[in-house]
C-alpha cells in the first residue's frame, strides 16, 4: 500500500504531502481545485510520459516521491529473493480487511513476481519498504529513482505496474474499442503471457515471410540485381583498399606538394644546430658543448649545480638526435612528380568509392562484405528458399499451436467473466442486463490452422474444446473442432474479440460503442476493473471520476463496490457524488488556496464535522442547516451498512464468487 506520497512543485502544488491509510479513500472539491493534478503526479511517479510544463513557474524541478510496503507483495520474507539484506516486513497502518497477504505475492503477465523484477535492476527492499521517486527538471530532462538508485523510466514503470492501477477519466474510451478487448479478455484469463509468446513467433513469421518474399522476386530483377553487386564487389576488390590508407595518403601529399619548402625549413633547421652556414656563426650544439666544458669545470669545484649539470646534458644529447633527424629527412625528402601523380590519382579513386559506397574505408569495405554475403544469397536463392520455406511452414505450426490453446482459455474464459460482469452490473443497478463476449474467427487457406499440432513442449497441454462464445447469435462462425480448418492471425492470435452488451431484457446483443450510455460505461468499466483487479492482484487502485455519468441512485451502488474493492486493495477515488465520499474511509478535500500571491492547490483531511459539511456541500450546493441533516443522514447510514458489512464477514464479490 502506498504510505506517503510527496508533492514538490508540480504544476500548481509548491508541496503536499499525503500518509494514506488503508481502505477506500475519497477526495473532492470544486472542479479545477487540483484533484486531477494529484492523479497526474501519481501518474508521473509511475513512469508516465511528462514534460517540462508540469514544473511550478519560478521553479527549477518537480519531484514526486511515494513510500510504499511491499512486505507482502514479496512473499513470507518481505525482501527481495536472494538479496544480501533481509529485514522484517513493515506492517500497514491499518492493515486491509483480508489482507492484500491474502492474494498470492503479485505477479506479472510473463510471470515474474515483483521481488524478481526488482532483483533483476539491482533494487534490495529492506523492512518491506520501497521508495520511488521522479524528478522533472525544467529542461524537461526526467530522472527516476527507486530506493535512492537512479533508474531507468522503464524500470521505473515495470516496478510500478505491480504496485498501482490507474483508471482515469479517458478509461471509458478504452472499453469502447473492440480492438482492445482481447487484451482485457486476456488479463482476466491469465493469458498474457501467452498471447506475448505468439506476438513473438507472428513477429518473426513476418521477417521470415518477408525475405522469403524478396528472394521470389521477378528473375529479370534478380538477375540486374546480381549484376549490380558482382560489378560493386569487383570494383571494391580492385581498389585493394587497407584501413587507414586515406590518413597516409593525405600526409603523404602534403609533403610531396610541399616538398621544396620542407627541404628548406629542414636545412634551416639544421644549420642553426651545427653551425652549417656561410658566415660560421657557431650553432646551438656548439654552444650547449660549450656550456657543458664550462659546467662541469664548476661542478668540480661545487656540486650543488649536479642536478642542473644532468639537464644540460640530456638538452645535448637531445639536440644531437634533432640534428640527425633532421639531417635524415633532408635525404628523403625530395621532389617527385611521378609519385605525386600516382597519389593524387589513388585519392580520386577513393573520393568516387567514398561518394558510392560510404563515407571512410571501412564503410566501403563494409559495403562490400554485405554485397556479397547479398550476392551468395542470391546466387544461392533456391536452396535458401527452401530453408525459408521450410522456417515459415515450422512458425506456422508452432503459432497455430499456441493460437489454438489461447483461444481455448479465452473460450473458457469468456463464459466465466460474462457470468462475473453479469452479476457485477446487477449489483451496479443495471439488473436483467446480459454481457457476452464474441470470439469470432476469419477462415482463411493461408492462415494456420489449429489442429493435431505437436504440443509436447507445451508447459500446459491443449484443453479439450467446449461450446464457443459465438456471435449475437449464439453461432461462433469456425468451430474450434475443425481440425482442417485455417485461421488468419495476427499478432494477436486467430481470436477477434468484442464485448456486447443487452442492458435491457428482450434486447439482442449489440456492440457496447452502440448501446451503452455514459453513465452506463462508467459501471460497465467499474464492473470490469472489479474483477481484473481481483484476478492480479495489483494493491492499490486509482479512479478518477469513476461517478462520471450516473445518477445519485447508482452512485450510492458504486460507492458500495468501491468500498468493498477497499477491504483487499488500497482504493483512492476522485468524486464529485456524495453517496460515494459517505462511504469513504478517509475524506480528503482538495482546494486551492493563495499564499505571498501565489496559487497552489492544497489537499486536507477531513475531520468528523468538516466532512459533513463538504458532504452538505456536495448534495446542496450550500452550507444549509438541512443539507447538513442530510450529509449526517447519508454518513450515518454508510457507517451502519459498512458496520453489517464487516459482521457479516462479506467480502468483496469477486473474492465471494472465488
């Protein structure tokens, strides 16, 4: 759950800090006070895309810091498996009703639990307590930080995935796209990890599928082509290039271009060493000698110079090695046409491979060698074409496979969540309403099919076939008995997936894009998000707004859902209905305030008294001595249902049909 959360000059927050408890927690007030803007920070904190306009004006950053406990997401220990730290668990301020211990230690989609998640970025847990942070810096630049360890923003939202569940105001479009159905269809069947495997193998079927393509080409084509890469090879092999040559070569005719002024400057130089000149000025190797004699007289008298003596004579000795390299290169150094030619034309060659085939030597060169390996590609088409063909007749096997046993779960799946969303809505006020999910499937002969494949690798065999989830109808268009029978898939799977609704008895099925009204899409998502949050396990639960199009009726429902989701999860509610913040645990208020003529957007926890007023507030719109009777009324009768709630052991619904 999460502990603490502190705010730093986010958007219009200079600072708040929050210390939630457990249950459901409500937050209202007025619209444009900043509720939103909390989310948006949780957001962040998450790993969420944010920029440079979230920082406070007159700030340099905006940090966001949460203080979680996961002991009981990382089993009996409370640490990270293998970790070189152990320490105990921290326990909840007040610990959930039934305990989020009471779920299975959280886990992902692949698999991977938490502990293994933050074993693998190097991240040790001690007393069951992890801190994660997100600083936004003025450039725009974002850091994340997971227990004081710089990581990266992927890591960050990895590891946040196990612990927060985020159901903004933009959620509702979500469900109303077919397309994403068979993710949430997924997630309830545990079949993420599946379906990944399949995007996998589709994945690369299509790169397989794709050179299979290219090597079948026209053979008129095939044939420019290979004309083209053996005279592109030849010319690369002719030029019989060597790594570094331009560097030398670039060198090389600069001392040739400039051969007669070298050999002057290295005359001069030598002359002033040695003397060599007409007037028999002595040179500077003259003199140091000179210098040496007189020296070392001194140092026979005075040893205190010994030191200096030494220096004089490694500057000697080093003058003499100029002298005589100098004296060498006037020996080579000479003026020579025919190989100044030969090193402007190799120069040429060179700018014209460089413009064709890449910008240095080992570009070219580069080049070259996947010309060819293009080239025995090609002239080795067919026998390459046939381990092409073979691969995609394999991947096309292995993915008709794993397609056939996703879809088999999902089948299952779908009877057993149309049942769950079912008795959801009815408790949501939408009674009589059936839900249903169509698997549909698009016969195709290039498509796999799903028949006696080769399961034995498989960790979990090939359930037997049940009756489909067909159409509105009732008629599934391709049973999954038909062995013969080929699919079109995608990355997806065979399985095209769409939720339907009849809210009305005597109704047909029809999509929920054309049917479902807002404020019954708002308890259609609050029904689906009740039982996938049941179904992973994930402790903390965020919905902003979830009251967005319902009536003060189905409020006081979904307020009671809500409440129940509080007694596994640690639920966080933005609202603007009363019914729904009478049946918070704790109330917040969110306002804005004005400080040194500055904005800033304050949340507060509400006392008894002060929360039957914002509750009176919420119903009347004013502070009324009969708006205050009823915010007390509505309290009142919210403590009471929770109180028979908690007598009776209830538990949420899920957790009941579990």
């Amino acid at each position: 759950m999460l502990h603490e959360l502190t705010i730093t000059n986010f958007a219009i927050i200079e600072r708040l800090r929050l210390t939630p408890e457990a249950g459901f927690l409500v937050f209202t007030g007025e619209t444009g006070a900043g509720k939103s803007i909390i989310l948006d920070a949780i957001s962040a904190l998450v790993g969420e895309r944010v920029g440079a306009d979230v920082v406070r004006t007159g700030s340099d950053r905006a940090i966001v810091e949460g203080v979680f406990d996961v002991a009981a997401l990382l089993g009996p220990a409370g640490v990270v498996a293998d970790s070189p730290t152990s320490g105990a668990a921290l326990p909840a301020k007040r610990p959930m009703e039934g305990g989020v211990g009471a779920l299975d230690v959280v886990e992902a989609a692949d698999g991977e639990t938490l502990g293994e998640a933050l074993a693998a970025a190097g991240i040790v847990v001690e007393d069951g307590q992890l801190i994660l942070a997100r600083e936004i810096a003025r450039t725009g630049r974002s850091v994340a930080r997971v227990n004081g360890r710089a990581v990266p923003v992927a890591t960050l939202q990895r590891i946040a995935s196990y612990l927060i569940d985020i159901h903004g105001q933009s959620a509702h479009l979500t469900l109303l796209r077919p397309e994403r159905h068979v993710y949430y269809l997924d997630r309830y069947a545990n079949t993420d990890d599946l379906r990944e495997q399949v995007t996998q193998l589709v994945g690369e079927w299509r790169g397989v599928r794709r050179d299979y393509e290219r090597l079948r080409r026209d053979e008129r084509e095939i044939e420019r082509r290979i004309e083209l890469l053996r005279y592109q090879v030849n010319e690369i092999a002719a030029a019989r290039l060597q790594p570094g040559e331009l560097d030398d070569l670039d060198r090389e005719r600069r001392r040739l271009a400039n051969a007669e002024r070298l050999g002057e400057l290295s005359i001069a130089s030598y002359a002033a060493l040695t003397g060599a000149d007409a007037d028999d000025t002595p040179g500077a190797l003259a003199l140091l000698a000179s210098a040496r004699r007189s020296l070392g007289d001194l140092l026979r008298l005075d040893e205190s110079l010994r030191e200096q003596g030494e220096t004089l004579d490694q500057a000697l000795y080093l003058a003499e090695d100029v002298a005589s390299a100098l004296r060498g290169y006037q020996d080579e150094i000479a003026a020579d046409p025919q190989r100044q030619a030969e090193v402007e034309e190799r120069l040429d060659l060179l700018a014209r491979l460089r413009r064709k085939y890449g910008a240095t030597i080992e570009d070219i060169l580069a080049f070259a060698d996947e010309a060819e390996r293009e080239l025995d590609e090609l002239a080795h088409r067919d026998e390459r074409a046939a381990d092409l063909r073979q691969r995609e007749v394999a991947l096309r096997q292995r993915i008709g496979a794993l397609a056939g046993l996703l879809s088999a779960r999902r089948q299952a799946a779908s009877e057993t969540l149309a049942a769950a969303m079912e008795r959801e809505l009815d408790e949501l006020n939408m009674r009589k309403a059936r839900f249903q999910t169509r698997i549909g499937r698009q016969p195709d002969p290039d498509g796999v099919a799903i028949g006696p494949n080769d399961l034995r690798d498989l960790k979990t065999p090939l359930p037997p076939a049940g009756k489909p989830t067909g159409a509105a109808d009732g008629k599934n268009p391709a049973s999954v008995d038909d062995p013969t029978a080929t699919y079109a898939f995608t990355a997806t799977g065979i399985d095209q997936v769409e939720f339907l609704i009849a809210p009305n008895p005597g109704e047909p099925f029809k999509p929920l894009a054309r049917i479902a009204s807002g404020g019954e899409t708002s308890r259609l998502m609050l029904a689906l998000k009740t039982i996938l949050s049941n179904a992973d396990a994930t402790p903390i639960l965020i919905f902003d707004e979830i009251d967005a199009g319902i009536s003060g009726r189905s409020g006081q429902v979904v307020g009671e859902k809500l409440w129940s989701l509080g007694r596994t999860h640690q639920v966080l509610c933005v609202t603007h209905l009363a019914q729904i913040a009478a049946l918070g645990d704790e109330h917040y208020h969110v306002a804005k305030a004005i400080h040194d003529n500055r904005t800033t957007t304050e949340a507060r926890l509400l006392t008894p008294p002060e929360r039957i007023e914002e509750i009176g507030q919420l119903l009347g719109g004013a502070t009324t001595r009969a708006a205050a009777a009823n915010a007390a009324e509505l309290l009142e009768r919210a403590a009471e249902w929770k109180a028979e709630q908690r007598a009776a052991g209830a538990a949420p619904a899920a957790a009941r049909r579990a």
